[in-house]
C-alpha cells in the first residue's frame, strides 16, 4: 500500500467533513480545499470548506453541550483525557504519517511531535481534578470567604501548520479538563491532523459538542463571525502577530479572553566559556526543529568574537551534512517547506543577507525541481540591518554575528520586537542568572537547545504575545474566578 493510499485508509472521505455536534458532515456551501503535498506540490486529498453557517453551527453545538460539559465530574473529563492520550500513543505511526504528508516534516520528527502533543492530553488528565478554589477567614473577621473556579465556556482555537498536532492538544487539553466546550479552526495547510484527532477523541469518549472542526479557507470571516457572538468566552490564537493583533482587537467587542502564541525572534547567545561541542549540538536542535519553522526556532546566533569562526565552522558542517528531500523517505533529515511562498520568502532573506555583505558557508539557493525545499543555511558577517536579523526567518538559516561582552550580547538579543524564547550557552552560573533577569523572553534555554515541555508553561513577551500554555499555568487560561462572601456572625 503506498502512502497515499494509506492516507486514504485512514481518512476516508466521511472523516473529511466537518466535525460538528459529534458527527461528520459536509460543507453547507459544498466547497473543498485541497491539501497539497509539499515534497512535491501535487494534491495530496482535499477536505471540506466551511461556510460561515457551518461556524455558527459548530458554535451553537459547544454552546449546547457547555452546561452539560462543564457539570461532568472532573475525574471522568481526566480520564476522556487519559483514553485520548493512549489511543494518539497507539496510533503514532498513522498520525505521524499524516502529519508528514500535509505539513512536509520527517517522519521521525513526526514521531517526535506525536510524543510531544501526546503528553499535553496526559499532563491535563491530571491536572483535570486538582481544580481548587480557596477558603479563608475574613481578615477584619466577621465572615469568610471562598472563591471558586468555573470553566469560562465555550471557546475557538485557531492552530497554525507547523505543528499541527500539539498545537492542538495543548489547547484542547486544557480546555477538556477545565470543563469548556470549543470550535477548532486548523491550518487550510495542514487540517487531516486535526480531523484525525477528532475522531479519536471521540473514540476516548469526548461527548457530542464539546469538540467541532471546522475547515476553512476563509480563517479570517470564520474568526470575526465567532468573536462577535456574545456566547463565545474565550480565543486561544497560535500564529503571526499581525493576524494576532487583528484577534485582540476582535476580542473587545465580547470582551473575551484571549490567549496569544505569536510570532518570535529567538536569540541564540555563545559565550567564550561554553562547551562548543555543546553549542553546536543544541544550535542543531534550536534550529533545525521543524526545518526551523518554528516560533521557538533559533533565528539570530550570537556568538563571542573569540570563538565565533570555530563555532560556525562546526556549525556549518553539521548543517550541511544533513540529508534533503521527502519527509517519508528514509534517512531523511530536512524536509520540504510548508508551500513556494515559504521558499521565496527564505530565499530573498539570504539574498538580503549577501546584499549587505554576508557570506554564506553552506547552502544558500534553493534547489531546481518539484517541491518546497531549500537547504540548511549557515551565512557569516551578516549585519545588524539584515532581514535575517531583524525578522522571523521561519525556514534553515542561521545568521551568525559577534559580540564582544555580555552588556553587547544582551543588548543585541533584546533589540527586537519579540520575546519569545532565548537560547545561552556559557558556563558561568552568575551569568546564567544574569540573563534569566535581563533577558526579555517568555523562555530561556541554558546550555540545552529545546525549551518545549509540556510540564511547563510556554508563552512569550511584548509582540510575541501573552497568556501561557502547558504547566500548572495552562489550565487557569480557561478558568474564572468567583468569590462567595458568607457571613457567620
């Protein structure tokens, strides 16, 4: 069986429908969107396009199950939570599969994704009853008071192409355990994975409602639409900040709570004292996770001057040994980009790097042929001005500039917009605390090159966003507070 073939084994046409009120069906307007393979740019299958109607239809199915969903005992949402965490482990190679057919990863990343997006509906099962409130005497006296949490309602999560999976569990996991109904509107990219996690959520027991998909190519009218009905509590939006800065202002008309993953522009900082072999090998992970299109992704490498030609000579070696082509060929390590947009973007930010007197060590054009690629990168000298440095890459560059102490390297590191993650290799503890104060990023990576965990609470600063997801924090994204004043004198 080829892996189309496959693909359609697992996703038969009925499970290419909308998802709504615990069924399949179709597209009012009776519209597809076709959901390309970028290894090659051909049709891989195509799904249903949502109408305007359908969004309202899905939102009305989470409003009705809401009061049902939210009065479910905490210990039964966990466990919904803990069958869907065992049925994405058993079906790992399908999902995986799937992912690396729409989005482009290797297989063995998509694996990894699996494993990744897996544990945010394990993390939630448990934290699904350690719900709490408080109770506490009056400090004047005369009365105590007591405060309890409650499900904000229904809610409409838009999930981005790069990692269509687990960022979609980690805002349905929470939401599942807090007792909230939801809309999810996937990637038009990426949404065979989103529709397959639908139907094993409804193996694990998810009640009718509580969970509807819907596909879409209009996300911006399904997203207005949603915002201003009244019955819509909450958005959690993961994507670029423009379209995030469109989602809040939305937000005030209802005067919803908004989470907001946005876009991030990560410093990658290399002190003379780090272990280079270290170094090199957490830059690899940083920024070759996902063929660096991810927000987390190290976009900017800062690097001692003492050190900085060994370290991008080791750097582009590695870079450059990588295998390219189809994600689910063997061996390979790099896949394509996510569409021929991408690649032209990635291709003019090195050509905008070169133009200002960048050198490039390894890679630096894109390849003739069929699909989306364009290899691992690694460009020298590259100026403060240069579109690499300033902007979010999201492909397999790494521009490396110098510094030459540590008020430089900070500097340099805070001088953008974002603050989403910050990578450091040294071995100096002052240091190393030093940078966790001044460094003005929702996560920082000491001597490791991946921050990602669904045990802790991921989310940035200033135009990357705020609200938090995963870690203890990620559950009160989705509650409310009311206080009880009982008087008992």
């Amino acid at each position: 069986m080829s892996f189309r073939e496959r693909l359609g084994h697992l996703l038969p046409e009925s499970h290419r429908q909308l998802y709504v009120g615990g069924a399949w069906v179709p597209g009012s307007g009776g519209g597809r969107i076709d959901v390309i393979d970028p290894a090659d740019g051909s049709v891989l299958t195509d799904v249903a396009d949502g109408t305007l109607d359908d969004a309202r239809a899905a939102l009305d199915a989470a409003v009705a199950a809401q009061a049902d969903w939210a009065a479910t005992a905490p210990r039964e949402r966990g466990e919904i939570l803990r069958r869907a965490f065992a049925l994405v482990t058993q079906h790992a190679d399908d999902l995986a599969l799937v992912m690396s057919l729409e989005m482009g990863k290797p297989i063995a990343e998509a694996k990894g994704e699996v494993t990744y997006g897996a544990e945010f509906l394990r993390w939630f099962s448990e934290e699904a009853v350690r719900i709490h409130g408080r109770w506490m005497q009056n400090p004047a006296g005369g009365s105590r008071l007591l405060t309890v949490r409650k499900p904000v309602g229904p809610c409409l999560f838009i999930t981005p192409w790069n990692f269509p999976l687990a960022m979609g569990t980690r805002k349905i996991g929470p939401a599942i355990a807090a007792g909230c109904t939801m809309v999810v509107k996937p990637a038009a990219q990426t949404p065979l994975t989103m529709l397959y996690l639908a139907a094993l959520l409804a193996e694990a027991g998810l009640p009718a409602g509580v969970l509807n998909v819907v596909t879409t190519s209009d996300s911006g009218g399904l997203s207005s639409t949603l915002q201003a009905d009244a019955r819509l509590r909450k958005v959690s939006f993961t994507g670029s900040t423009v379209v995030g800065k469109k989602i809040v202002e939305q937000s005030a008309g209802q005067l919803q709570r908004v989470s907001m993953e946005l876009g991030g522009n990560a410093p990658f900082l290399v002190f003379a004292d780090a272990d280079l072999d270290a170094a090199v090998e957490g830059a690899m992970v940083a920024k070759m996770r996902n063929m660096g299109e991810a927000c987390t992704s190290a976009n900017r490498f800062l690097v001692e001057e003492s050190v900085a030609a060994d370290f991008a000579e080791r750097l582009a070696q590695r870079m450059g040994a990588l295998r390219v082509g189809r994600g689910q060929d063997v061996g390979v390590q790099v896949g394509p980009l996510i569409d021929a947009k991408a690649v032209a973007s990635v291709s003019a930010t090195v050509a905008d790097a070169v133009e200002r007197g960048a050198r490039v060590l390894t890679g630096g054009e894109a390849p003739a042929g069929d699909g989306y690629f364009f290899p691992p990168t690694v460009l020298v000298d590259v100026p403060a001005d240069a579109d690499a440095v300033t902007k979010e890459t999201f492909g397999p560059v790494a521009p490396i500039t110098t510094f030459t102490s540590e008020d430089q390297a900070i500097a340099l590191a805070n001088a953008t917009e974002y603050g989403l993650a910050a990578y450091a290799y040294t071995r100096d503890l002052a240091r190393t605390i030093r940078l966790a104060e001044r460094l003005e990023t929702g996560m920082l990576g000491i001597n490791t090159g991946l921050v990602s965990n669904p045990a802790a609470p991921f989310g940035g600063v200033k135009a990357s966003g705020f609200g938090r997801e995963g870690g203890f924090e990620g559950i009160e994204e989705y509650l409310d507070t009311t206080y009880v004043a009982l008087p008992v004198s």
